[in-house]
C-alpha cells in the first residue's frame, strides 16, 4: 500500500543574489519537480551532495513548509494545508527525526518529561498513560527506565539520539521522516542505531524517508532509493539493483565512491562540486559535472523515463550502456 505519494513538489525561495542590501532578487530552486512514492513499511532512501534539496523535501512531504507547487497524498487522502487543523490532527502518523539529537532535545528538562511531549502536545491520555507509554516505547529502544530522569548532557550521543526516536514513537507513527539521523554519532555507535531502525521497522512497520549522504548506510537500510541532485530527482528505483548497476552518471559516481573491499569496477570521479543553485546550468544541470555530456545535455533538460531493468533515470545517454570513461 501507498502511505505517502508526492507529486511534483517544487520549493523556490526568492534570495539575494548581488551584494549588500539592495542587491537583485533571484530564484533558488531547492526543489523543483519531485514526485516519490513511499510505501507502508518500507523505506525510501534519499541520497545527494549538500545543498541538493534533501531536508527541505522532507519537510515538504510531512507538510512541516509550504510548497511552492505540487501535491502530497498520504493514506489516500490530499495531505491539508500547512498549520490547518486537519493537517495538525494528521501529526502524530508522520514524524520527524532529526540529525543532532542534542540540538533536538531541551538541555533543561530530563529526558522522560521530553519523550512524554508530543501526547501532551496533541492531547492524548491522561498523564499516567503518559508515563506508562513512555516506559514503554524507552524499553523498545534500548533505554533503561532510570533514564528517564537525566538530563540530555547526560547520556551518550547514541541514548540521545534514542531519546529522539523514543519521542517520534510515542503517537504511533506510519512514517518517520529521519534526516541524517547518524551522522552526528560515532561510528561505533552508528551501527547501533542502524540496528534499532531495523528493528524498529520489522517490529511495528513503520516506513522511512531515510536521508543521508552515506551511501552504505543508505544501501544497508533501503528499499527504495532516490538520487537528487540540484532539486531534482536523476534516478530512482530499487535499492539493490540501484546499487549493483547504477545508470545516471551522477548515481554511477556516488557508488563508485563509496569505500569497498576488492578491486573496483569501476572509478569515476566527480570533478568539482555542485553548481550554484540559483544559476542552474542550462539543459541537464549535471553537465557540467558529466564525463559523458554532449550537446544535447547542454541544451535539453533530460525527463525521468523507465529503464529496462525497472528505474527512472534522467539521462540523455542513459540507453547507451557501453558509455566508459576514458582511461
Ligand atoms: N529558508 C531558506 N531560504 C533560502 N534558501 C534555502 C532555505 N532553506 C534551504 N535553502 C536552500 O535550498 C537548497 C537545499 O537545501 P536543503 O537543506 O534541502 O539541502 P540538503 O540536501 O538537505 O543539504 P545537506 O546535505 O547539507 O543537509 C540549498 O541551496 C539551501 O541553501
Ligand atoms: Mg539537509
């Protein structure tokens, strides 16, 4: 079943592009034209260089920002407008976890009068409810019922960020939308986590937004994935062949840097970083990055279309597999 579908999402913000205060207005396009599809229970994983337009089309999906254009239905319904009371009584199916948990959490309350919040917020349950719901999603957790009274400086790095999906937990969320919600813990700790999202999913099935620019952290939790770069989708489709055969030249070099044991298959470098968002490159915005772009790139924005082995790619060359880099 589909719990969220996304259509078109587009986030344009007006910016100053010449200096000082009078400077010339213009448009960057942090989202422009982004359909998805999350399923119940499963996870869909966003993937993309800084800047591409990750966070905010997560905060578009859950209604947390008004779009600019285009829909978003979850469970079959339009999600309502932004701030209305049908959208705040939808708040407690879809949640949001975010990447620094102490930046999430408030350094003067203990931690159980936190994860207690969003039942008080939107009103459910007496206060012994309350509590007794709060032992309980801590114990699903990995938290120890004495925690409850710390305060965040307190604990770990990896319990605070338990502390944060212990609070998302709390209204029996379909969907949580998690936006880097490792990349502040160590390594070691990160695998915990990981574990616990897993676990988390395979126990009440949950579904994920799962975003983040590690791409083995993506591959080990995904179903789904979708790669942005500067506001829009390139490719899309299932994880694992996404992996085994990316096809957008973007995909290609994001896979091909993620650090493997054995001989690579293949190395292709991104040179430089992305462009300027509020001058988008004409034609296909990856061009100037791509090993492959030929003038049609530079003069015609290419269109997500099917592949044979079930993706979306958008890529003017995406039918010519032979295309290598030159040795
Ligand atoms: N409120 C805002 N006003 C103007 N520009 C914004 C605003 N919010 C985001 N942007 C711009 O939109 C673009 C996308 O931002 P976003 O935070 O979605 O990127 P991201 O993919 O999450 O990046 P990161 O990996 O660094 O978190 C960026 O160029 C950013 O500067
Ligand atoms: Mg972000």
């Amino acid at each position: 079943m589909t719990l969220l579908e996304a259509t078109d999402l587009r986030r344009h913000y007006k910016v100053r592009a010449g200096r000082g205060p009078f400077g010339a207005k213009a448009t960057l396009r942090a989202v422009d034209g982004v359909s998805l599809k999350i399923e119940a229970g499963r996870t869909l994983g966003l993937v993309g260089e800084s800047g591409c337009g990750k966070s905010t089309t997560g905060k578009l999906v859950l209604g947390l920002i008004a779009a600019t254009a285009g829909t978003v239905r979850y469970a079959g319904n339009d999600m309502p407008p932004t701030g209305s009371a049908a959208w705040r009584a939808l708040r407690p199916r879809m949640q949001m976890v975010y990447q620094d948990p102490l930046g999430a959490l408030d350094r003067r309350l203990p931690v159980g009068v936190q994860i207690m919040e969003p039942l008080a917020i939107h009103g459910q349950a007496s206060p012994a409810e309350r509590r007794e719901r709060a032992a309980e999603v801590m114990t699903a957790v990995g938290l120890q019922r004495h925690q409850f009274d710390r305060y965040p400086h307190e604990l770990s790095g990896g319990q605070r960020q338990r502390v944060v999906l212990a609070r998302a937990l709390m209204t029996e969320p379909d969907l949580l939308v998690c936006d880097e919600p490792i990349s502040a813990l160590d390594v070691s700790i990160q695998a915990q986590v990981v574990n616990l999202l897993l676990d988390l999913q395979d126990r009440l099935g949950i579904a994920y937004l799962f975003i983040s620019h590690d791409l083995r952290v993506v591959r080990q939790v995904s179903h789904e994935v979708a790669v942005m770069y500067l506001g829009r989708i390139v490719e899309q489709g299932e994880a694992e062949s996404l992996f085994a055969q990316p096809t957008h030249p973007y995909t290609r070099a994001l896979v091909s840097a993620i650090p493997v044991l054995g001989p690579r298959r293949e190395r292709l470098l991104l040179q430089g970083d992305p462009p300027n968002p509020v001058d988008v490159p004409s034609g296909c915005a990856f061009h100037t990055r791509c090993p492959f772009a030929v003038a049609t790139c530079r003069a015609e924005a290419p269109v997500l279309q099917p592949t044979a082995d079930g993706r979306q790619v958008a890529c003017h060359r995406a039918d010519e597999p032979a295309l290598q880099v030159a040795a």
